[in-house]
C-alpha cells in the first residue's frame, strides 16, 4: 500500500510539473525583419593616444524618435560614429517595416573629418509643426531644418550654433516659457580637437572631483531660426564631464528645471528660478556625491503627483557605486531608495527609459549595461596598477595604459523593471528576451504599430540596434494624447498631463530628449488596466495655462490643442 501512495503521490507531482507553463514573453526582436539592423561601429582614432581612448570613445550609437513626416507613425533616427559613417532616418511603412531615408533627406553624412556622432535630438525649434533634427558631435554638431516632403536643410551656421566642441548630450525645453525651445548641450571633453590633440593633458583630472571636463552651454531661442549662448546669464557655468542631461519641473511651480549627469564628479541639479536664470541647489537637492552620473530620466514612479528620477552610474566588482532613485519629496529634495526598490545594481549603466509596458497604470524601468565587450583579459587590472601610483596626473593621458582588446564590465545584461505599485521592482528582462549581452547604449520607446503597446528599440555601441515591438496579448486599457501647444512651444515640451479618474490620478509629461542617447516618442502614454473610461485630463501647458478636458477616449491616440478646453487655476 505504500508503495501505491508513493506511485500516486509520484504520478500527482509529474502531472502538476506538466501543467505548469512557463512566463510568456511578451516582446519579439524584430530588428532584421524591419530593415533596421545596420551596426553601429565605434570611431578609431589615429592619433598617439588611439589605444588609450578606445574606450572613452566607444559611444554615439543612439536612437532618437519622431513623426518626422507627419503621417501618425513615429520615425527613427540612428546613428554611427566610424569615419564617414552614415546615419539612418527610418521612415515607418506603417507595417512594423522601416525604410532608409536618410541619403534622400540629407541627413545621412556626419561623420567626416574631425567629426564623430554622440547622439541625436528632434526638436521643433521653429513651430512650424515638422520636427527638425540636431545631431550632436565630438567636433561640428548639426542642426537639420525639416523643411517638409522629406527634405531637411543644415542651417548650423545661420543658427549660431556651429561652435566645435566634444557634445555628448542634447534636451531642448523652454525655460523661460516664451514660447520657443531652447537647447541645452552636454560636452564630455574640453573644447579641443580630440582627433589631433595639441596636449596630452585632456584626460579627467581625478575619478571623483574633475572639473577639466565640457560643461554644458545653453543657448537661448531668439526665433526666426537664431540662437543665443546664455550660459552665463542662466548660472551654468560648469566644467565637470558630462554625459546627459534631464529636464522637468520639480517642484509644480510651472517652470522646468535640470539635472546634469556627471562622469568623474558630482551629479548638478538647477532650479529654475521663473525669471530667466537657476540657481544651483545640488547639496540641498541630491547632496554631494562622487559617482559617475549616465542617465537622467525623470517619472512619477510611484504615483504619489511628483516627478521622480532615475540616474544610472556604476555597480561592479570593483566599483560599486550603483544608480540613484531619487524619490521626489516635494520640497525641492529627493531621497535615494535605489536599494529599497532594488533598482540599485544594475551594472556599468547607459540609457534607462520610464515606461508602461504592461499597461498596469505603473511606470517600469529599462535599463541598458555594458561598456566595452573585446577579448577575454580585463583591462581592470591596468586601471588599478595606474590609481595606485603615488602622484599620478591623471589628466595625461600618456599615464593611462593602453586597453587594446582588452574587456571593461563587457558581456552586461540589460534589465527589465517591472514596478510592483511602486514599493520595488523586479527584474524581468529575461523572461521578455530583453536582456541580451550588447553594449546597450540609448533606448526609445514608442508605439510604433498604434496599437496602444509601447515598444522598444534601443541603440549599441559596436552592434545593430534591438527593435522589440511589444506583443502583449490585448485586455488592459490604455490612453495616449498628443499635445500640440499655440502659446506655448507646438510641440508641447514640458507639459504635465494629470489623468483622473474615480478618486486617482496619474501623472506623465511631455519630454524634451530626457534619457542618455536615446529619444522616446512625443505622445503621452497612460496604462490603465481594468479602468474604461476617464473621468478628465488636466494639462498644464508650459506657458502655466491649465485646462481640463473631459472628452477623451481610451483605447485610442488623442489630439490635445491648447485653448480648447476649460481653463482652470
């Protein structure tokens, strides 16, 4: 008889392993099978410190999205960094298929001479309702005028924008709500030519305080297609390494301010003071810190009505730094709960992107590792045997030693957040096929098929780029709204968008390029869950104008225009 209880007890547990089925996943690489897998390749420098800055140089593959024709389907841009490497605008054919339009636009050169893509931005700089493209460089960065019929023009020159230096970043908002974007650029080096440097002394002075670094240079929007520095005017003035920058407004007093990302030395928070100029209040904001700052992404994570942020910087063995989840206070400070939403270790980490992507009504997160995946020796140990000398100058790059094919936290996964209702997140990526080993750079979300699942594609550094579309089996509602502003900028860029409904409301804003190489689709995207109907949207324009508009439909992309709805206090 026990022998029999055993055989059933054996049969019963075989049958519950046979039930069980595994995760689905709910995104498909179609990356070949839409016509978008051209490599990025990382530029090679000839000059006598070529070894040394392999890996220092190993960026510019970025992503950066945008109906670039107007036709209700986003476009991508892509880009290079090798020596006449060419970009890529990815015209949308409407059936999750691209094609390459870049040549015919005239946006596809950028890399010649002492020039080597970083990234790339849309922004409508002139409210003509066609979003125009700058690409940002180590050298000449560009700004293409979209003049419609697929045609863009290089106005770089008249625009007052063709200074050389080493651009690595680029947001546009406008921060002092005339109307008009303005742009902010982030520069990594100093302003010398890299390519043929006069002086070996161009590296980071210290890996904890360097202040040798690019800075950042505002320029004001003066209209008809000019623009203005103002650094100094908005009390910008730094020198720190910069590798991205994040805009939004902090605090709801109408105005944005910025958070700048910094290698080698503190992160910088500005205030925007609402009178044309900040005021730097990083110790009070997010203290006083020694990471080494990639990514800024601003979100509401937690649904609490505040703007959140997520900054990538370095966990590894022998650096474990980790990122920051500055939880919004709402009295112009945040708290670092990294660990506690264990978001915390991620890796060497690049772009991060706050998203919906199960349409749950919470924002998830991901994030994009790896710096430089080559042969199987470590170039770690070289690093150490330099810090360690007694009175190194770290700003010569002849003190570094050469990193060949050598690997640096190479072969990283990338992670997939999921926000369990905002206490902590898990990780998720490999049961969704997102958590391949590329040196991940930027990512863009977008839905790029409208049919309400936000998708993925993202950007690596010596590799194709990954387009994940989103094949969530459908039930979970949704909203999306497309701003177009008439006082405020066209493109709406800094409005709040609030989403309510019974006693709940969500929180979600337009950006203007947030997140280190990658730019996300301009629509604002609501997952709602169970929830059938909204009660109203409030937007706040970027002017300050709050209306409330009660006709909108889920399930669906709605046009939002300024000044057609009730206007509110």
């Amino acid at each position: 008889m026990k022998r029999l209880a055993l055989a059933v007890i054996s049969f019963a547990g075989l049958g519950l392993v046979a039930q069980t089925k595994p995760a689905e996943r709910w995104f498909e690489d179609i990356t070949k099978k839409a016509g978008v897998d051209k490599k990025h390749t990382n530029r090679v420098f000839e000059n006598p410190y070529a070894t040394i800055m392999a890996g220092y140089t190993a960026l510019g593959a970025s992503v950066a999205v945008a109906d670039y024709d107007g036709d209700g389907f986003d476009d991508v841009y892509t880009t290079d960094s090798k020596a006449g490497g060419k970009n890529h605008l990815w015209r949308n054919n409407h059936d999750l298929t691209f094609t390459d339009r870049a040549e015919a636009a005239g946006v596809a050169n950028a890399n010649e001479g002492d020039n080597a893509v970083a990234d790339s931005m849309w922004f409508d700089f002139n409210n003509d309702g066609r979003p125009d493209l700058f690409v940002v460089k180590f050298g000449h960065s560009q700004l293409f005028e979209n003049l419609g019929g697929g045609k863009f023009k290089d106005i770089t020159k008249a625009a007052g924008l063709d200074r050389y230096s080493n651009a690595i970043t680029a947001i546009a908002f406008d921060y002092d709500r005339d109307g008009k974007l303005d742009l902010f650029v982030g520069s990594y080096f100093q302003p010398i030519n890299i390519f043929q440097p006069d002086s070996p002394r161009f590296f980071p002075e210290s890996f904890e305080t360097a202040n040798n670094g690019g800075g950042l240079t505002a320029y004001h929007n003066l209209g008809g297609g000019k623009f203005a520095d103002v650094t100094e005017k908005l009390g910008m003035k730094l020198s720190g390494w910069t590798l991205d920058l994040g805009h939004a407004d902090a605090d709801n007093d109408g105005f944005d301010d910025l958070y700048v990302a910094c290698d080698f030395g503190t992160d910088r928070f500005f205030h925007n003071n609402g009178n044309g100029t900040f005021t730097d209040i990083s110790e009070k904001a997010i203290g006083v810190d020694s990471k080494k700052g990639m990514n800024v992404d601003w979100g509401d994570y937690d649904n609490d009505g505040l703007l959140d942020i997520y900054v990538t910087n370095i966990t590894d063995d022998y650096m474990r730094e980790g990122n920051f989840l500055w939880h919004n206070n709402g009295n112009l400070t945040f708290s670092d709960v990294s660990r506690e939403t264990a978001t915390f270790e991620t890796g060497w980490g690049w772009g991060s992107k706050f998203f919906d992507y199960d349409n749950d009504g919470w924002l998830d997160l991901y994030v994009m590792n790896g710096w430089v995946s080559a042969g199987k020796d470590s170039y770690v140990p070289d690093i150490f045997n330099m810090v360690t000398k007694p009175g190194i100058d770290f700003a010569d790059a002849r003190n570094w030693p050469p990193m060949g094919d050598k690997s640096l936290s190479g072969y990283e996964k990338k992670r997939l957040f999921h926000n369990d209702k905002g206490q902590i997140f898990k990780d998720e990526a490999a049961r969704h096929g997102l958590d391949n080993k590329k040196d991940g750079r930027g990512i863009a979300i977008a839905d790029f098929n409208n049919d309400g699942k936000l998708d993925i594609m993202s950007a690596n550094a010596s590799s194709e780029p990954n387009l994940f579309v989103n094949t969530m089996p459908s039930g979970r509602h949704w909203i999306q709204f497309l701003l177009e502003g008439k006082q405020s900028n066209r493109s709406a860029v800094g409005a709040q968008v609030r989403l309510k409904f019974g006693e709940t409301t969500r929180l979600q804003y337009v950006s203007g390029g947030n997140s280190f190489a990658g730019q996300s689709t301009a629509r604002v995207h609501f997952g709602l869950a169970d929830t059938a109907k909204v009660d109203q949207i409030e937007v706040r324009w970027p002017t300050g104008q709050k209306e409330v508009f009660a006709s909108v439909t889920v399930d669906k992309l709605n046009k939002i225009v300024e000044g057609t709805g009730k206007k509110v206090k």
